[in-house]
C-alpha cells in the first residue's frame, strides 16, 4: 500500500486543518490553562468535531459513526498535535469507540457508540497504574460478587479521565501481576459508589486523572469481551492508541520545524541571517529527514492497524518508538535554535516541549517500545 494519502483523506486534513487552526491555536490551549478552567477542553469545540464528523470517525454507520479507519484518525491526531489542541478526541473517539467497536455486545454498542458519534458522551480508558506504562503489571483487582464484581484499586495518567460519563477498566479478574492471562476489561459509571476522581495538573497543561476505586460493584452486563480474556483486547486498544499518539508527535514536530525554519529564516546574527549558518542547515535538514521516516513509518502503521490490527504490534512499536524520538529531537532542536527566548513561556515553543514530553510516556516510552520489539524479535 502507497505511503501516501488518498485524495478523500486529504480533504479529511484539509477540513480538520481549518477549523482547528481557526478555533484551537496554541493560544486556546493558553488560554485554558491560564484561566484553569475546569473542563481543560472547550466543550463548544468538541461539539463542533461531533458535527463535522469527526467524533464518529471510528463507529461504524449502523451506529451513527462514518465506518473510517485509524488512518482518518491519525490525520486528525496530526492536526490536533499542530496546534497542541486540548480534546477528547484521543479518549473517547479512538480508544473508547474502538474498544466498544472491537469487543463490545451488541447492546454496549447500541447503548453508548451513537452517544459517542454525537458527542453528547465522552469516555476514558484506565488501564496504567504506576509511573510507567506497563499493562502487564496491572493490579487492580476484579472479585467475584453475586452476577458480577467488585473493583478495588487505583488508577494513574487517566487521559480525560474526570470529565469522562464512562470509564473502560483494565483490571484483573485471575492471576497475578505480570501475567496476560486473567485481565478483563469493564464499563464503569464514574458515578458509581466508590469510585473516587482526581483530577492531575500534568506538565503539558492537557487532562489527567488518578481514579480510585473502592469496592465498586460491577453487573456481569458491564463486562467487555470475556472474563479473563480481556488482555488480546487491551493490546489491540492500545496498539490504535499509540497510532493516534504518533500522529499527534508527527503533528507537533512538523509545527515544531516548520516555526524553527521560519525563525532561521529571519533572525540576524553578525549581520547575517543565523540561517545561512552551515552548521544550523545541517541540523534543520536532519531533522526534516528524520521527520519523513517518521512520518511513513506512522502512516504504515496505521494502514497496518486498519487492515490487520491483530497482527499490528511490531509496526506500531516501530512508529511509537520513532516518533517519540523525532518528536524529542524536534523540540530540543526548536527550543535550542530560538536561542534564549525559546526557553520563556511567552514564546510557544515551550508548550510543545511540554506536549512532546507527556506524548512520549504516553502508551510506552521509546524504551518500552524497543524492547518490545526485541522480544517480539526474539532477541
């Protein structure tokens, strides 16, 4: 398959490009965090993405959703990294709508995909528990109790999770941490007695949350997929999550580049444009090569995940891996580049170093990405 765009996906760009770069420059994103308002995203916006379409992209057309795929995503999430746009987007348009899509019944379907295909429910996946992404390691235990269960635990790095009307719970049901067999996924009222919401400034000033939950009884209904067979599912989720994250790196490291070259092109040092320096043209140019493997490598691995998400594991780590190093260059390159002013919070520049930061941690670090790769390798 070309590595490139079909036309219907470029006017997809195209039209997400437009009304985030109309209504989410850096500046809403400022502005959100310099007035801490309570949501970190404007809701008027994401209903604005639910009208475009955009929240459906996911959900198929039987249940109010357009039936596209992790390409038409990705190109979203290009788009909302460019501009470092506050959103639900990630949370409840991709990782919730595919969890749903991938393994839920046909009335957790019906109940809640149309919601969101029209933005009137958001959602949050919980699955990390430490510092790290590690989704072997998960801990947070699922009793049997009558026709159903009771969660008890906590969760870290909830994406979007305090403004979330539906949490999907990785917990285990069997085993032990450490092991894939014995994890179930579950749909959780974050109204549910017991559970606890903590919303986390993060350094990047976009939506977290710590989630405690106490006891919380579950019904045998609110189970996704089978019990103890939630693991195969999990990693398909987070294989389309890690998709979206490196597009979203894709998108801050091109705008990332883009302001450091129009920067080289009018600051004057000695008399002279800083960007006739051979030196800051050699390093502009690496960083453009390395953004176009970056971004092929992202685009097959979303092309991968849409015709064969099973089999996605090595590609997506290959992209996740790539594109958060690229991204950490990029930023560091910017940053240096601007010289001092780079370093200010007056000057945007910062945001996206923060935003590059969160991203690489988010769903598995490069470390965690290359090993997995080893392994998977069999090294």
């Amino acid at each position: 398959m070309a590595l490139v765009l079909t036309e219907e996906q470029s006017m997809l760009r195209d039209s997400a490009r437009g009304l985030i770069n109309d209504k989410a420059p850096v500046s809403h994103l400022r502005n959100l965090r310099d007035t801490a308002d309570s949501d970190g995203f404007s809701r008027a916006l994401w209903k604005e993405f639910a009208e475009m379409g955009f929240s459906g992209l996911l959900i198929s057309a039987e249940f109010g959703g357009s039936g596209l795929g992790c390409v038409e995503a990705g190109i979203v999430m290009e788009e909302i990294g460019a501009t470092l746009m506050p959103s639900p987007f990630l949370s409840t348009a991709v990782l919730a709508a595919s969890a749903l899509s991938l393994c839920g019944s046909q009335a957790q379907k019906s109940a809640y995909l149309p919601k969101i295909a029209d933005g009137s429910l958001l959602a949050a996946f919980a699955v990390d528990e430490g510092t790290k992404h590690r989704p072997l390691d998960i801990d947070l235990q699922a009793t049997h109790s009558g026709n159903g269960f009771k969660l008890s635990g906590a969760k870290a790095f909830v994406v979007d999770g305090h403004t979330a009307d539906l949490l999907i719970v990785a917990a285990r049901s069997a085993g032990h941490a450490g092991e894939p067999t014995g994890l179930t996924l579950f749909l959780v009222d974050p109204k549910s007695r017991g559970v606890a919401i903590e919303r986390t400034a993060m350094v990047d000033a976009h939506n977290a949350a710590r989630i405690e939950f106490s006891n919380v009884a579950v019904s045998a209904d609110d189970v996704l997929g089978e019990v103890d067979q939630g693991f195969i599912w999990l990693q398909r989720i987070l294989d389309i999550g890690r998709g979206a994250v490196a597009s979203e790196m894709v998108g801050l490291s091109q705008e990332a580049f883009g302001r450091t070259v129009k920067y080289l092109k009018e600051r004057k040092q000695f008399g002279r444009l800083i960007g006739e320096f051979q030196a800051l043209q050699h390093r502009a140019a690496q960083l453009h090569i390395e953004l176009e493997i970056t971004r092929a490598a992202v685009l097959k691995a979303l092309q991968t995940l849409d015709t064969d998400v099973g089999n996605s594991g090595g590609v997506v780590a290959v992209a996740k891996a790539r594109a958060g190093r690229t991204a950490t260059l990029a930023v560091q390159e910017a940053v240096q580049m601007h010289g001092g002013i780079g370093m200010t919070d007056e000057f945007e520049v910062g945001f996206f170093m923060k935003r590059a930061r969160v991203c690489e941690e988010l769903f598995g670090d490069s470390n965690f990405h290359t090993d997995q790769l080893a392994r998977m390798k069999n090294y």
